[in-house]
C-alpha cells in the first residue's frame, strides 16, 4: 500500500520530452480527441474506472468543457460529471501554499518566518548549521525534512494518515537531526506541506479546513470543496480504486491535512484555475502571482519548484502544473500563462500511470500521452550483480540516478524523488513497475557498471558513472 501522497514526475519526467520544442504549439485537443484518450486510457489500457478532464481554452472563463469517460464505481453505470467529487491529494498543497501568499500580503507571516514562531515554546524544530527552517522552506520542498515523519507507523495502511496525531508531529520535530542543509536540495515531503498548514492555521487562530473555507474556497465560491463532505457532497463522491481496479477506502488526514486532505470537483478547480489565469476576477489575484515570484531548482532538468507550483520552462514558455494522488485517486491542475489555457484532470483510480500526461497534453499538444506500458517479464538474476551496479549516475547537471542495494533487491532513487525497486529481465536490463521505464547498465569486463541508460517516453538518455 502506498503511504505517499503522491506528487512530482517520476523518475526523470516521464511525461515531459526533456528535448526543445517546436516553435509552433498545435491546438488544443477537441473534446473527440480528450474523449479518445480517456476511452483508451480506461477501456484499453484498464488505467482507471473514471477520468474527467476540465479544459479552459484562450483564457475565457467562459469557454469551458468538461469531458468525461467511465463511471463513479467498477460496475455502476452512473455518469460522471464536472461535479462529481473526488480526492485531490496534494493539489491541497496549492491551497496550503495560496493561505501562505496571502497572509504574506495581508502582514500576518513573512516568508522566511522560522516555522517554530507558530509551534507551541516546546517543539523543538531542527535547525542546520544556525539556519532555520522557514515558511518558505517548507513551501519549496527544501526546508531537508524527509518524505514522511520517521515515526510514521499507520495502524490501518488503508487509511494510512488517519491515526497521526500531533502529539507524533511534535515528537518527531524534536527529536529529528537534518541530514543535510536547509535550502540547499529540493526534496517532497508531504510531511512539509502538512506542517505548513498546521502552522498557518495556529497563527490564523482556526482549523486548516475553515481557514481554506474563509480565504480560498469561500471567495471563489468552490462551493463542493471540501474535507468533511455534507449529505449532498458524499452522494456525488466517485468511489477510488487501487491499481488494480478494486475499490478503496477514503483517506483522512487530521494532522498533515495540509499536504492532502481536500476532495473537489473538475467544475470547482477550474474556477480555482481561472482565477490563477487572471480570466476572472479574484481578492487572490496579488496573492495568485505572488505564489509564482521566488523559484528554486529542482535538480531536475527545466522544472523549478515555486510556492506549492511546479515549473516547466521551455524556450520562455512555463507550464505551471501540480498533482496528486492517494490510496483511490489521481489529480492534475496546470496552466499556462501565455497561451491562457487550463486544465483539471481528476482519475478515480490511483494506478501509477496516472493522468499528469493528458493535463500536460492538453495544455501544449506537442507533449504525447503515453503509450500502454509494454509486458516485462521479471527473471531471477544472481544477486551479486547488483554490486557492480551500485553507484550514482548523472543525466543531466543537477539530475543523478543513485542505485542502491538492500539484500537482494535493488532499487533507483532520482534526485528529488522517492526510491523505486528495479526489476531484472536480463543481466543488464531492468524495469520498474510503478512507471513506465526501463534501465540498461553499461559494464567493463569485470561487471562494474560505466553508464546506464534511461529508456522512458521514447527516449534514451544516458548517465555517466560518478561515484
């Protein structure tokens, strides 16, 4: 069971070609074309029970289109539609990330506020080398606190978040040496973005969902977003399924609600996307385009992080984009400001496929969805060969594979992110199942490993042994 809430590309961006793109953006998709590819997405390729994709097109809040394809349950013929609600992880980081911005405008935080000013006297929240870790920091993914608390220890991995209490939080703050220093490397961590929500609700003096209530989703009128669903709102929630098209329980997260505890609806986001896009008018705008001021490098190759948002940049042109994703579910909202086009993408199964290649898609046409996974099939190799493998192995200037054996597994961790298991199907020749990727390793005679190869999206990229 995955305990993550899941967000970033994996591995080196599978859904992005890491190469310039044409200097003509090609249209759109039609509604016939997004329709396709989620028929294909869900009938075909068995990627997900129910998808539906929202699209503003030329920045008219007006000209919207909710496409949809599958239904609420495996089995259950009731459509889906652009209110329908579905869990969307930690896209909550964006809102967490928007309270941020506007209590910087509103002189209620700053941003490089130490997030210990908003602990109760007690917390004691490491610190590196006399820095401390701030507002920002955390908001960026580089403030050096892992992933997830190293006493997280769910009691129910169906509802993994369910059960840890502050109490744990602030155990775990106190207690916790940073392995390296604050700013200087971004990695995810939902532990983060949850700790940034709790701390600007105790500073706003009310619960995280009433704080997002009073100054994002009540402002907006988001009227089906939410953490605790009414009568009306449970009726219209599309039932998750795993990766295997089974269905799954909710998640809760009382504690690190921040970092991805709201449900929300295709009509809902693209209001919230309007917004961001200046097609309508908001009190958030100033706050909005604040959120995007201040970047910091991700490691990987023409992806910045800024407040909550990822950043794409190809030749001047940004995608603005984030996702999410838990035990049931996949998100994706994006835009981009010089084509004035947005788009939700929300997928009531939680499969590793995802959906982040159809929002990037639909906002520039020349990046493809992907392909069915190909068939792998996993063969037993002598384990000793992994020893020639292990090392770290740069793709590009701040983006290193770092191969890692434990006992008689071997796994892959990328710069930024979480740490895959590979699989054999051949001596050099391994694959992942939670993405569509393969490695092929590079040896010298005696077996150690050179180079190894990235194959992902149709693309083969190579990296350098360095260590």
């Amino acid at each position: 069971m995955k305990r993550a809430i899941t967000c970033a590309a994996l591995i080196a961006l599978a859904t992005l070609d890491m190469s310039p793109l044409r200097a003509q953006s090609p249209a759109v998709p039609s509604d016939a074309e997004i329709r396709q590819i989620l028929a294909d997405r869900i009938d075909r390729d068995r990627q997900s029970v129910g998808i539906v994709v929202g699209v503003i097109d030329a920045g008219d809040a007006r000209n919207r289109r909710v496409i949809t394809f599958g239904s609420l349950e495996r089995g259950d013929s009731r459509p889906l539609t652009g209110d329908t609600i579905f869990e969307i992880g930690s896209v909550t980081k964006v809102f967490t990330s928007l309270l941020l911005a506007d209590m910087v405008q509103r002189g209620q935080v700053t941003l490089t506020d130490p997030v210990a000013k908003y602990l109760p006297p007690d917390v004691k929240v490491p610190e590196r080398n006399g820095r401390a870790i701030t507002l920002q920091d955390l908001a960026t993914h580089t403030s050096g606190l892992p992933r997830l608390p190293t006493n997280f220890m769910p009691k129910d991995p169906a509802n993994p978040y369910a059960d840890y209490s502050f109490a744990q939080l602030y155990q775990f703050l106190s207690t916790y040496t940073l392995a390296r220093d604050i700013g200087s490397r971004y990695e995810y961590s939902n532990l983060g973005g949850g700790l940034l929500g709790h701390v600007l609700a105790r500073r706003a003096g009310m619960e995280y969902e009433a704080l997002v209530r009073s100054r994002i989703t009540g402002p907006l009128a988001m009227t089906s977003t939410s953490i605790t669903l009414s009568a009306d709102q449970q009726r219209r929630l599309a039932v998750g399924h795993n990766d295997r098209l089974a269905p799954v329980p909710n998640w809760d997260l009382p504690t690190l609600a921040g970092a991805g505890a709201f449900r929300s609806t295709a009509n809902d986001m693209l209001t919230f996307v309007a917004a961001n896009l200046g097609a309508t008018p908001s009190p958030l705008a100033s706050a909005m385009a604040a959120m995007l001021t201040d970047r910091r490098p991700t490691g990987m190759p023409g992806l910045d992080v800024a407040l909550a948002w990822h950043v794409f940049t190809r030749n001047g042109d940004n995608l603005i984009w984030h996702n999410g994703g838990t035990g049931g579910y996949r998100s994706f909202i994006g835009f981009r400001p010089a084509t004035k086009v947005g788009v939700v993408v929300l997928s009531n199964t939680s499969t590793l496929a995802g959906i982040d290649d159809i929002g990037l898609h639909v906002l520039d046409a020349r990046l493809p969805t992907m392909l069915p996974p190909k068939p792998h099939t996993e063969i037993t190799v002598d384990p000793n060969l992994f020893d020639g493998y292990v090392g770290a192995y740069q793709l590009a200037p701040n983006f290193v594979l770092t191969v890692t054996r434990e006992a008689n597994r071997l796994f892959v961790q990328a710069t930024g992110q979480p740490k895959f298991e590979i699989f054999a199907e051949a001596t050099t020749e391994y694959f992942f199942k939670a993405v569509d990727a393969q490695l092929s390793f590079v040896t010298n005679a005696s077996g150690q490993a050179t180079a190894v190869i990235l194959h992902q999206s149709g693309a083969n990229v190579t990296g350098q042994r360095i260590n």
